[in-house]
C-alpha cells in the first residue's frame, strides 16, 4: 500500500522469549520495532525479526514433497532433503495430512503417531505451539511423546533420583540479591555468559538479571568462573577465570570436596542430619575404594588447570558462604548427571546447602528467571486434554527410535522398548536444529511414512517434510505472554498481516479438526480471540483470588506490560530440609540428599554409578580420539538469535563471518592450521564436516573451538558438507547415560583446516526449491 494510504499508524505492544518490545504499524506491515522502554537492559534478538517476514525464505503457501505427492505415504528412502516441492491449495494439504493422520491411526494405532514435537516454538500463552498440537493430538486419540528438554534432561532426571526433584534445586536456587547480602563466593562451573541470560521461555517482562549480578557484586560477592571461554563471564563481575578443559568439572569438584575434608573443613553435622550415603562417597573421594585419592594434584593434569590453582580455590571457599553452580551446558555432556549430582554433593560439604545466598545452584543465570526470584503465579494455560497413550521417549533419543522400531532400551531404571512411529508431526521445534548428529537424524527421518510440519520459513525442517504448513509468527497474532517463573505478564498485538495463505497453528490444527471430525472438541466453539479472552480471564481470576486486581485485556493490550501479583513464598526445599531434616523430607528414598543412591546403584549402569564419580567422557581432551580430532567444540547458545529463530534475520546475520557461522579458536591453535582471522574454514569429524568462518581469538582456551548452534543447516546434498556452519553436523547422538539418555553435544572433538578453493554459497536463507508449476 502506498505510504500516503497507510490509514493510522500507531505503536503497538508485543513479547517474545527475548522480551518485550513496541512495534510501529500501519495495521498491515511493521514500520519498526524498537525495546520496550520501560526494559532497563533490552534484548537486541528480537530487532532482527521484522526482516525475516517477507523474507525470500518465508513459507507464503502449503507444499508436498514431489515424492509424497506422487506416491503416497511410505518411508522416503533418502527422497525427504532432496525432492522438490510443489505448492498446493489448502484444501489439497488438509486433507493428505488428515487421511495420513487417519489411516496411520487405523493401521498401526495412535502411538505410531510422534508429537513429541520438542521446542521453544513462540511467546504467547494460546498460540503456543506444543499446548497446541498435543491437544490437537490428545484429542485424536493420543500419540507417542517425549519427556525432558534438550536443556537439561540428566539434571532433571538424576535430581528427581538424589535431590528431590529440579522443581526442588530450581525453588532453593539462591539469588544474585542473596547473594550479594551474603557477600558469596560464587563458583560458576560453565560461567555465567551474559548472552544466555537475554531468554526465557515464555517471555521477559524486565531484564535485570546481568543488573543483579553486578550488584551483587558491588556488594562483595566473589565470582570465579570455570569454563574455557573468557566471555563466559561478564567483566564487571571481575571474576577469577579457570580456563579447565571441557568435560573436566567433576574432577575439579571432587578435588575441591577433598581438600575441604582433609582439612577437616566439611559441614559434618549438615551431612549426617540430611544426607544418606556419605561415608560410601567420601571412600571413594580419599581413594580408599580405588586407590586414587582425588587430590587437587590428581585433578590437575586432568582438567588442564594448575593443581596450586585448585587448591587455592579450595581454601577460598573455607568458612564462606558458597554458591556452587552449575551451566546446562555441563550435563549437555557425556555422564552428563555426574556434574549436577557433584555440585550438589560439594555444596552439602561446603556447609552452605540450604542457606541464604549458598548452595547448589541449577544453571544460574542460563535462563533469564535463573539467579532471580522466581515468579510463583500460575498463568493460565490452552488444555491440552486427557493423554491417551502412555508411550515415550527421553527427548534426545528421537534418532533410536526411528533407526530401531521395537528395540529395548534403558531409561532412568526401566527397559522400554522403542514404538514404531509412521507419522512425525512437528509444531513450533527444529529437530534440524537440535539434535546431535544430524548426517544419522537424515538417516532416520526417512524411515516414517508421513512428515507433517508447521513452519515460518524453508528451513531444513521443512526441507525434509513431506507436508508444509506455513504458519504465522508471534508478530502476526494477538496474544498474552507470561514467561515461566517470569513475575510478569505483557500483551502481544498483532503488529503484521501474515501472507494471504499463511495461517496460525491453531487455524491449521482447527482446519484439520474438521476433516477428522473433531472440531468441536479443538476449538470448543471459542474463536482464537476467544481463547485468548478466555485464557486471560482466568489469568485475571488468580489474581483476584491473591488479591490483586490485573487490567482488562483491552487495558493490557495499551498498557504492554504489568507485575504478576504473588502468592506467599514457601520456605525452600532445601532450607526447609536444613531446619528440620525429619519433618521436611525430600522427594527421595530416604527424604535426604543422596550423595550415594541405592536404586541408581542397583540399576547396575556402568556409566551412572551410585555416587558422584569422574568418569572419562566418550570425547575430551584426554581421549584416544584426540590423536585425530584435538580440538573440543563447544557448541553453546548463540548470542544474536535463540536457537536457530529468525537466523535469516538482520540481527543473526550481521554476526556471520564470510558468510558463515562464526567459529572462535585460539591464535596458537589457528597458526598451527595456518588460518587467519575471517577465513572460510572446514570443520570435521568422522561424522560430517561444515563449513564456518574463523574468529581468531585468545579469548578461547587452546584446543578448544565455539561454533554456536543454530545456523540453518544447509547440506550439499544428503549427507554432504554443510556450507553455513552447524554445529549438529559434527556433535555426537549418544545418551548422557543409560540413567538419563539425555543429550551429550558438549562431548564432541573435531579438526579444522582453511578450506581452498571457492567456497560454495550459503543456499538456505532462499526460497523452498519448487518443482513444477506453482499453482
Ligand atoms: N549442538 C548443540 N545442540 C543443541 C544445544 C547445544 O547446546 N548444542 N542446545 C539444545 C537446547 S538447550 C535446546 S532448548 C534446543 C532448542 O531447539 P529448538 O527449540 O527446536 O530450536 P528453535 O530454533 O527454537 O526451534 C523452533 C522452531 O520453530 C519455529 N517456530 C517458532 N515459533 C513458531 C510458531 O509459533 N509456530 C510454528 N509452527 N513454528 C514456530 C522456528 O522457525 C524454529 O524452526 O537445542 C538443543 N540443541
Ligand atoms: N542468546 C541466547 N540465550 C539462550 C539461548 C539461545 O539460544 N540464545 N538458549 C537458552 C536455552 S534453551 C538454554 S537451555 C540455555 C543453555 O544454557 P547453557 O547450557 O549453560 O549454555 P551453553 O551456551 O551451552 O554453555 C554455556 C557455557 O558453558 C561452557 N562450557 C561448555 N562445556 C563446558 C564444560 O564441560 N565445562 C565447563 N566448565 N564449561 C563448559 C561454554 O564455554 C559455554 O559458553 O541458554 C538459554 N539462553
Ligand atoms: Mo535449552
């Protein structure tokens, strides 16, 4: 529309798991986006996203794979990555998806349906896409699940075993404020890297998160940040930096735990009053079990720090209220459960467990709510009905079930059997993005019969569907959002038209609820404003209930953004167990910490014993693998995107480096490799290769590389060199453990060289590759 036409323009708000923003509108198009101003340290993630809506990579209509199209349902034999698609009309989509749904139910029942469906998806608490297809799904009968999250499935499961739950660690996590009172000593296993506090599931209402930190140090609190990357911590933190190896941490634990019980310095009266298993443990920390007394100078040659270093740390944490905290990252690992559970056993021995400002920390500060006091109100929720099928998987091990329909396999205790899936239906998550080893994850995606996604734009996920829904974006419906544990609560007002054939996931969900007969039961006659209303209103309900008078959503959707009133705050698990260890019992056997588990030792697992213990990761440093690969990657969280969201977007792609993801390695790592900075480079292991550009840099310790994951895969063909730089290419597919089969991306080594000759170009941010007409 021509600009003298645009009817009124006016600035309306909006959130996302980044934060909350204002876009300017003329109804039709954004003009512009800017932070909220009332956010004191915004986010810039979200000024990338207006780029990407009529982007050159936007999904403007259904497709099919030209092989489903013309044959039908059936695995794909390699087709799905590499076939063509053709546009189709709407009609012709529902219905192909509905008879899939239909004749899979039929023929093999509702669990060869997966809606496991795992990912961040968007902000808003109706359009969320997972509430939106597992009540789609649960409604139709049921469908095989996952459980866990990519972020921290050991943690979860082995807390739920020996901490009494990650719900428990999560509600007694000590905050910045706390700790800034108690002026702690802050030891950040994984750091505390800035970046990562930007998201939040769900939405942000204000950030403060890096705020808190700094003012907790300004109050005395000491940091030391263990982790191989320099920017891991923020420097007005003016930590002490440990540059250890990856995959090290528990080593370096464990020597701390002994320095601080040979000196006698640990909290004995804490251990025996609420902890089961010490003496098995410490047995083991003196060496008394294995001959190997777990000594700062054992640790040393392990974790690549000097042994003195350790042991300073150690008398550093004498008689200080210490918080022990530990990244996602460090359980994303082989034995991924050992540096949560070692964490936890540390900060029982420090004497600080249960105190203000001490303790174990989960994650602080990789989530924005981590290190802030978490919300206690319960926004409500779309239903996602009644589940009527039991079967599951552990969220990583999606790859297994579709390579080995019907075999065992072991999880948390138990012997499963994996189900035979026929039909995947993904909304609002990017395996392609998420799981490891994505050469073996094209292997198995072409065993299903029948591919159903739900996207924005023609990334790899739809690249290897057979099925394409395209779907609105969060700026292109109206919405409330309310982060998890987030004490706030903002509008979402549509900002953008979507393309004319683009539909939101609940329009689509609600088209096919027709052709299966179900629509009354999905769309329980509310239109989406409806819903929205709906939801919203029991929202308000609660807050009543506390007290509090919340605006309408009419006032909301002027106002943006207002506090969640909060319920009394409960006395946390873990101070409550210090108080009174009898009367407070944990969710475990024996109602205490479980520094030793007997159930977890009855399991007879080799690689998850019955107490914290070093165990050599699959790929370290220290590796024999390390002869042909000797650089560790890391691949963490991006900074200028989530995930891989809107990595077409201006923001994301201003952080490419000749085009490519940016990979940091140390100076004297690329000179050995004569790489330059700005380079085009190759990354590679036995399990693929990808293309990344060099940032050569000593912020990064020797012999390790960080390529951040969600770069849009963008193979050269099936199986070949991917051209952009994801990291997924080379990670490994291999459970944390047979306790958690979580997923292990952080153990992962790799060589590099300068790639020669003209690198080919990134092919991925363009069109879906079409094959015949367009009609
Ligand atoms: N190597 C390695 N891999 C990792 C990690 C790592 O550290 N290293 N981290 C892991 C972790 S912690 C996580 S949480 C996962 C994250 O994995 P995901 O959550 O799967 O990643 P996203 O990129 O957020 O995927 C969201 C997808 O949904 C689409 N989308 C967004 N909003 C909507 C919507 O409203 N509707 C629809 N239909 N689609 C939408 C986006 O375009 C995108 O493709 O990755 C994991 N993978
Ligand atoms: N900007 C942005 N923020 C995000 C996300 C995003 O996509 N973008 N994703 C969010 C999500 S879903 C999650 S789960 C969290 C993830 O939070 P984390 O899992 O904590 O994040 P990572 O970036 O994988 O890792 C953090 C740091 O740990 C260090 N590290 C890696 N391996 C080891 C190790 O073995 N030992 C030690 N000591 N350090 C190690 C790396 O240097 C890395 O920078 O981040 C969240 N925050
Ligand atoms: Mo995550």
């Amino acid at each position: 529309m021509p600009e003298s036409l645009s009817p009124t323009r006016r600035e309306v708000p909006t959130a996302s798991h980044f934060g909350t923003y204002v876009a300017e509108t003329d109804g039709r198009r954004i003009l512009g986006l800017r932070p909220d101003p009332a956010d004191p340290e915004p986010s810039s993630i979200g000024l990338g996203v207006p780029s990407t809506l009529d982007s050159p990579a936007r999904l403007t209509a259904p497709y099919v794979r030209r092989g489903y199209l013309e044959r039908g349902p059936g695995p794909a034999g390699g087709a799905r990555g590499r076939d063509p698609y053709v546009r189709v009309d709407w009609d012709t989509a529902l219905s192909l998806a509905a008879s899939a749904l239909r004749d899979t139910i039929a023929e093999h029942g509702n669990p060869a349906i997966f809606g496991g469906s795992y990912g961040w998806g968007s902000a808003g608490r109706f359009h969320h896409p997972q509430s939106q297809i597992h009540r789609f799904l649960n409604l139709l009968g049921g469908y095989t699940r996952s459980v866990e999250s990519y972020s921290s499935a050991a943690m979860q499961v082995i807390l739920r075993r020996v901490g009494g739950g990650y719900g428990a660690a999560l509600a007694s996590n000590p905050t910045w404020r706390e700790i800034g009172e108690q002026r702690s000593l802050v030891l950040a296993f994984g750091g505390l890297p800035a970046r990562n506090a930007q998201v939040n599931g769900g939405g942000i209402g204000r950030h403060t998160n890096l705020a808190d930190q700094r003012w907790a140090r300004a109050q005395g609190a000491e940091f030391v940040s263990i982790s191989p990357l320099h920017d891991d911590v923020d420097d007005a933190l003016e930590a002490t930096r440990l540059p250890a190896r990856p995959g090290t941490d528990v080593a370096i634990m464990l020597a701390l735990a002994h320095e601080l019980v040979t000196a006698g310095a640990h909290d004995q009266d804490f251990l025996r009053r609420c902890t089961v298993g010490w003496e098995t443990f410490e047995a083991y920390l003196l060496g008394r079990t294995d001959g190997v007394p777990k000594t700062p100078a054992w640790a040393g040659p392990i974790s690549g720090l000097p042994a003195a270093d350790i042991a300073a740390l150690a008398r550093r944490m004498r008689g200080r209220r210490t918080v022990i905290t530990t990244s996602y990252s460090l359980q994303r690992a082989d034995h991924g459960e050992q540096a949560p559970w070692m964490a936890l056993t540390l900060a029982a021995i420090s004497g600080s467990l249960g105190l203000p400002g001490g303790g174990f920390g989960a994650a602080l500060g990789a989530l924005h709510q981590l290190g802030l006091e978490p919300s206690r109100f319960r926004p409500a929720a779309l239903p996602q009905g009644r589940r009527g099928v039991d079967a599951f998987i552990p969220v990583a091990r999606i790859a297994d079930m579709l390579l080995h329909p019907g075999e065992p396999f072991r999880y948390d205790g138990a012997q499963l059997t994996y189900p035979d899936v026929r039909l995947v239906y993904w909304v609002g998550g990017n395996p392609f993005h998420h799981h490891q080893d994505l050469n073996r994850l094209v292997r198995a995606w072409q065993r299903p019969e029948t591919v159903i996604v739900h996207e924005h734009f023609a990334n790899a996920l739809a690249r290897h569907a057979d099925i394409v829904f395209p779907a609105a974006t969060w700026l292109e419906r109206d919405d409330f959002a309310a982060g998890s544990a987030d004490p706030f609560v903002s509008a979402m007002v549509r900002a953008a038209e979507p393309p004319p054939e683009v539909r939101t996931d609940h329009a689509i969900l609600a088209g096919l609820a027709a052709e299966l007969g179900i629509a009354d039961e999905f769309t329980e006659g509310r239109t989406e404003a409806e819903w929205i209303e709906h939801l919203y209103a029991q929202t308000r309900a609660h807050a009543t209930e506390l007290g509090a008078e919340l605006p309408t959503l009419a006032e909301l959707r002027e106002i943006g953004t207002v506090a969640l009133p909060q319920p009394p705050p409960a006395l946390a698990p873990y101070t409550a167990l210090r108080d009174h260890a009898d009367a407070n019992r944990l969710h475990t056997p024996s109602g205490k910490i479980e520094i030793f588990s007997e159930r977890i030792a009855g399991f007879g697992l080799p690689d998850c014993p019955g107490h914290p213990t070093w165990l050599e990761p699959v790929e370290w440093l220290g590796a024999p693998g390390a002869v042909t690969y000797p650089l560790h990657l890391i691949s963490g969280q991006p900074d200028r995107r989530l995930h891989s969201q809107f990595d077409n977007g201006s923001h994301s792609r201003a952080g490419k480096v000749a085009g490519r993801e940016p990979v940091l390695i140390n100076p004297a790592d690329a000179a050995a490799r004569g790489i330059v900075d700005g380079a085009v480079v190759r990354l590679h292991n036995a399990r693929g290769e990808c293309l990344a550009g060099a940032v050569v840099s000593d912020r990064i310790r020797p012999g390790v590389v960080r390529l951040s994951t969600g770069a849009w895969y963008d193979p050269s063909g099936p199986g070949g060199l991917d051209v952009h730089g994801n990291a997924n290419t080379l990670t490994p597919d291999r459970g944390t453990s047979a306790l958690a089969q979580g997923p292990s991306a952080h153990s992962c080594l790799v060589e590099i060289e300068a790639y020669r000759g003209d690198p080919p170009p990134v092919t991925v941010f363009g069109p879906l590759p079409t094959a015949g007409p367009t009609s």
